[in-house]
C-alpha cells in the first residue's frame, strides 16, 4: 500500500511538472535564440531560471493573469490519461536509480577535489584587492592545486580560491589580476550556488534533455555577466581584459585539461560568445540590470508560471467533451478517459 501510494503521489508531481516545464523550456530555448545577441546576459538568465522553477512548483498552481494555463490542462489531461498502476513502480525506480547517481558522482568529484586542495594560510595581496575591487565583503580562502592553469573557485559555504602552483611566491601580473577578479566576481554573484541549483535540477530530471540545455546555458550566461561585471570594474582597462581572456584560453587549450571548477576558462566553445560580448560598447549599470531582471521576474511569476487551471474551468472543459459526444461529435478514447477522470475527481 505504501509502494502504491508512493508512486501515486510520485508521478502526479513529476509528470506534470515535466509537461509544463518542457513547454516553458522549449520558449525559453526559442527566445534566447532570438534574443541572445540584444539582450543582457542577466535578463536571458531570468528566462531560463522562471522556466526551471516550473519543474518543483505545483502542477495546479493558477493565477487570475495567467497566459499559459491553456497549456496546463492539457498537460493534467495527459498525464491522467496515461497513469498505468502496472508501469508506475517500474519508471519510479527507474527514476530513483538516475537521481541517486547523479548526486552521487557529484558527491564523488566534490570528494576527489577536495582531497587534491593544499589549504593556504597565507594572504595574497592581488586577492584581497580584487575581492575589495567586486565589493565583497570578507576575503576568500586560498587553495592550491595542482596542474590548474589560472585561478578557480570552488565551494559553497565558505568558497575557496584555488591558485596556481608558484603563485604566491611572486607578484602577479596583470592578467593574473584580471584572472582573480574574474572569480571573484563569480563568489559576489553566487554563482556557485546557481551551479549547484542547476545540477540539482538536472539530478532530478536527468532523462530531460531541455533541463540539461538549460543548466548549461546558465552557466554560460554566467560567465558573460562576471566578464561584464569585470569591465565595469576596469573601466578603461576593459579592452585589456578581452586579451587576457584570448590569451588564457589558447594556453588551457594548449594543455588540453579539463576544468575542475569554477575557471576563468571554462567551456571553451563560448569564448567567442564571450569575447563579442565584451566588444559591445555600452555596459549598463548594473543597478540598471538587476531591477529590469527583478521586474521580469515578478511578471514572469505572475503570468506565465501558474500553469493550472482552475477547477470549475477544467471540469467544464471535460463537461464538454461528453456534450459533443452526445451530440454526434465523435472524440477520441483519450479524451473521453480524460474527461471522466477530471468529473469522477473531487469538486
């Protein structure tokens, strides 16, 4: 009985909330296509985590503004349709063998990581500018690692500044600075706990290519706001920094590595991307940036993401169905079945 009402209660959350987050996904996918070379790295970003945050919302949830609910009831009409008591343990385990993995192998690599980290007791002058320079608050933790080409970070609750082997032992020069503040400003933004969300996301829905798609153009999109953010930073020595850019990712090709974290370099195949983003000659305040984001985000939360429809709307919506049965308009069995599962519910 409890394996029964286990899987019930799973796939009434899981089901529709990839119906109607796939919906959400595919727009997101089409608008940043559309829109990716005109709009801010941080509004792109907005689009996607809206459409991310439809996957752990209720599937019900409505709203008097909503401009998608059309698309929720389809979506709970599918999803009841095709419950299969006989399939639904199966796909459940299934599902839970694919999420424990996940964690687990980046459980695993977290723990390799860090077992690789030489902590730093000493302070690192270049550091602590560029932390005072992006405005944070406290200096970082330093790390070393070995075989890391340009500084990285790592860590959630108290984030660690991996440097370069020999780096302390001289004074850095300017595209170590431009390096260190690079991420740097990915601790100011958050980004690691972002990563960390997106994966989590990606754990739990890890047979959903979009949700994929989405965490990797987060992480990308992040990349471009920390490179924006470092040319407000710079000012007039912006143009410097898209060389250091240049430069640092022809040596990490050149070693052919992975990254391990957070890196200056990350995903290689964006550094175009990046480098054409910082030849734009306007770089907003980002003031300007975080409310225009914050206020897509409220209109987004109002309209788009409360898919459900109402109740007394779908069961008129299935009420109809049976009317034009009866009336000599033939419907097809999966809207009939459909149908009478949103009548036989509870009013």
């Amino acid at each position: 009985m409890a394996v029964a009402e286990f899987t019930r209660v799973w796939w009434s959350w899981l089901a529709p909330a990839t119906l109607q987050a796939t919906w959400l996904l595919a727009a997101a996918w089409l608008a940043d296509r559309a829109l990716r070379r005109r709009a801010w790295p941080q509004v792109l970003t907005t689009l996607w985590l809206v459409a991310l945050a439809r996957l752990v919302l209720p599937p019900s949830i409505s709203s008097p503004w909503s401009v998608t609910s059309a698309l929720g009831a389809p979506s709970a009409s599918i999803v009841a349709a095709a419950r299969n008591e006989t399939w639904m343990p199966v796909l459940a385990v299934l599902w839970i063998t694919g999420v424990l993995a996940s964690f687990a192998s980046r459980w695993s690599g977290r723990r390799r990581l860090g077992r690789r980290i030489v902590p730093v007791d000493a302070r690192c002058v270049a550091a602590d500018e560029a932390a005072r320079a992006m405005g944070l608050r406290r200096p970082l933790r330093l790390g070393t690692l070995a075989g890391l080409a340009t500084p990285a970070v790592t860590g959630l609750l108290r984030p660690t500044l991996l440097l370069p082997g020999g780096w302390l032992a001289r004074e850095p020069a300017m595209r170590a600075r431009h390096a260190l503040l690079h991420e740097v400003a990915h601790v100011r933004r958050g980004d690691l706990w972002l990563d960390e969300l997106c994966h989590a996301l990606r754990s739990l829905f890890w047979f959903h290519p979009l949700v994929w798609i989405a965490a990797r153009r987060v992480h990308a999109l992040a990349e471009l706001a920390c490179d924006a953010d470092v040319a407000r930073a710079l000012g007039r020595g912006a143009p410097d920094y898209r060389d250091t850019l240049v430069l640092a990712a022809r040596d990490v090709l050149a070693r052919g590595e992975p990254p391990l974290a957070r890196a200056l370099v990350g995903d290689r195949s964006q550094i175009a991307a990046r480098v054409e983003h910082l030849q734009r000659s306007s770089m907003p305040a980002r003031v300007l940036v975080r409310g225009v984001s914050a206020v897509l985000s409220l209109v987004l939360a109002a309209c788009v993401l409360p898919m459900g429809a109402r109740t007394l709307e779908l069961r008129a919506q299935a009420q109809r169905v049976f009317d034009d049965e009866l009336a000599g308009r033939p419907q097809s069995c999966f809207r009939l079945q459909a149908a009478a599962m949103v009548l036989a519910a509870d009013p």
